[in-house]
C-alpha cells in the first residue's frame, strides 16, 4: 500500500482547496491563484454535489469544519467576474406584452 500524505501544506490547493481555504473570501485573496483557477474552486464548492439535504443553501465541503452558504460562493464568483453588486430581487413589475389584435378592437370600440 502507498504512503498518502494528508498534511496541507503537501496537498494541491486546487485539488484540495478545502486544506487551504476557510472562505471563498480565502480563494479570492489568493495571489497565487490565477482568475481561472479560483473560479474552479470556487464553482465547485457551489455544485449540488456539495448541498446539505435539508437546508439546500448551504454547502458541506468535505474536509472544512463549517458550512458555507451558497450565497457567498456566489457572491464571490461575481466578484471574480468583476460585478461587485448582487443581481436585482425578484419581484419587480410585469411587462404586458403587446397584442396587436388587442390595439384594434379598441379603435373600434
């Protein structure tokens, strides 16, 4: 059987990210890191695989002692890509479509 080495500091933090971050705010600060790189890390802590099953939110990364909330890696990914703020809330004003049909028979009405 082979010796595996489990000390962090032998450990890849690309392939061991959770050894080396404690936050997605960890990988963002990390200058040895390229912009690619970070956002696989990044991308794979948000992946599905990683959800908690009764609170879905929030992301249980083997090997890190605490939850992340999903909220924050995604937060972090969007300011990788240069947008700083959070996307609009949902719920604004519908839009009516125009009915062209519908502009006529007020005509005639």
């Amino acid at each position: 059987m082979t010796n595996v080495r489990t000390n962090s500091g032998d450990l890849n933090p690309l392939f061991h990210p959770a050894a080396h971050y404690a936050s997605p705010d960890d990988v963002l600060n990390d200058e040895t890191l390229s912009a690619s790189e970070k956002r696989v890390i990044l991308s794979s802590w948000a992946s599905d695989m990683y959800a908690v099953e009764s609170c879905p939110a929030l992301r249980e990364i083997p090997g890190m002692g605490h939850a992340i909330r999903l909220t924050e890696i995604l937060s972090a990914l969007r300011r990788l890509d240069g947008e700083d703020h959070d996307p609009p809330r949902p719920g604004g004003a519908t839009m009516r479509l125009r009915r062209p049909w519908a502009a006529a028979w007020r005509r005639s009405a």
